[in-house]
C-alpha cells in the first residue's frame, strides 16, 4: 500500500471517534442511504443460508442488517483497529458476537488468509485504495456468487469534490488520499474474475454496481 494511505494515514481519518459517531446514527437513523440500497438489492435476490464477507465494513451496519435477514455466518475486514469497538458494543446489543468474525489487515495484500464467501460487499472501500485493481481483483476472486460495490461516480463535480477534499488533507499533513478510480474500469477488473454485472444504479454521488459468478466460472 503506498504511504497516502497507510494505516497512519488511515488512522487519522477513520478514528475512534468517527466509529463511535457512525455508531450513534446508525442507532437512530438505521442503514445511511447508498447502505440500505446495497442491503435491499441484496435481500430482494435472496441471502437466506449465505456468508458474508465485507471488506471496509467499518462499523458493521450492513452485516447486522444482512444477519438479521437471513445471512449465516460475516467476516469483517479492517485495514485498521479504529472501528472494533464501536462495532463489536453493536454485535453485543443485536446479540450477533457469534455470527461475526472482525479482522484487521490489507485485504488485497493477505488475500490467502481470507475464506471465499457466497458474497462480497465493498462499500466506499475502493476509492480509499490506490491500487484499485488489486483491491477489486481480490475482492471477485472471494466471490463464491455475488460482489456488491459501491463507488464515487465518474463526473467532474465529483472529481472537484474528491480535489477539494484531497486539497484540505494535504493542507492538513494527512497521510491519506482519496481516490476517482473509472467506474467502467472498477467494473472491467471484476468482471475479468469470472463476474458478470447484473445491477448498476447511481445516485447523487455514489454508484452501485452487483456482479454475480458466472455458471462457467463457477463450475471451474
């Protein structure tokens, strides 16, 4: 990973602080938009039986949603171990710490020590990741039946946006840098893996596209 976002650069970003912020809105507000989109494809296709493996699930929102719905089994991975206690205190109030397993590690650089699962979330995640086709790479080779992304869409308010953003961290001696990475090419990576994309909605600022193993791929 390269030094724009280290786990330092990480750190000073996706803080305890910021966990235990995201933690209180979920509590009163329930699932953010561009999450409760993700959760309600997922649940309209059927997740009953399934395992989950999100990458950069943070506070583990989707994961509580999914379990409750029908999920089996979650693997989080963390790249940090900002997130872990404001999300394991939510495990403990939905009664779900045995259905989770939370890891801290770079997922595209230790991909050997995480099981495949039946699907795959990235929410947010890729645009924190320089090295997008590493990342999402990874992420469909885990990808047993369905990968869900999610993604800044590809405008050019969205890049001003995202400079500004970048501008202020700089200005602020951030290790940490987000990143526009083409969505066309985002979904191409994946696709390569043997996926197949079957649902790709944008809203204001973020994209979310599905892929799902094809029964060729699936067979090999």
């Amino acid at each position: 990973m390269s030094a724009c976002c280290s786990p330092k650069g990480c750190r000073s970003v996706f803080s305890e602080k910021r966990a235990s912020a995201e933690a209180r809105r979920y509590r009163r507000h329930g699932l953010d938009p561009t999450s409760r989109r993700i959760a309600e494809f997922l649940k309209r296709h059927g997740i009953g039986g399934r395992t989950l493996l999100e990458v950069g699930g943070g506070i583990g929102a989707i994961q509580i949603e999914l379990l409750k719905a029908g999920i089996t089994r979650a693997v989080n991975i963390e790249l940090i171990p900002t997130y872990e206690e404001a999300a394991r205190a939510l495990l403990r109030e939905a009664g779900l710490e045995a259905r989770v397993e939370r890891r801290v590690m770079d997922f595209a650089e230790a991909t050997g020590e995480v099981e495949a699962a039946d699907i795959v979330i990235m929410n947010r995640v890729i645009c924190c990741y320089p090295d997008m086709p590493k990342l999402a790479g990874a992420a469909a080779d885990h990808t047993r039946e369905v990968l869900v992304m999610s993604f800044p869409k590809e405008r050019w308010w969205t890049r001003a946006v995202i400079s500004m953003a970048d501008f202020v961290l700089r200005v602020a001696r951030q290790q940490f840098q987000v990143f526009v990475h083409p969505p066309d090419e985002i979904i191409a990576t994946a696709e390569r893996h043997g996926l197949k994309t079957v649902y790709n909605q944008t809203a204001f600022f973020w994209e979310v596209a599905s892929l799902r193993r094809t029964t060729a791929a699936r067979a090999k």
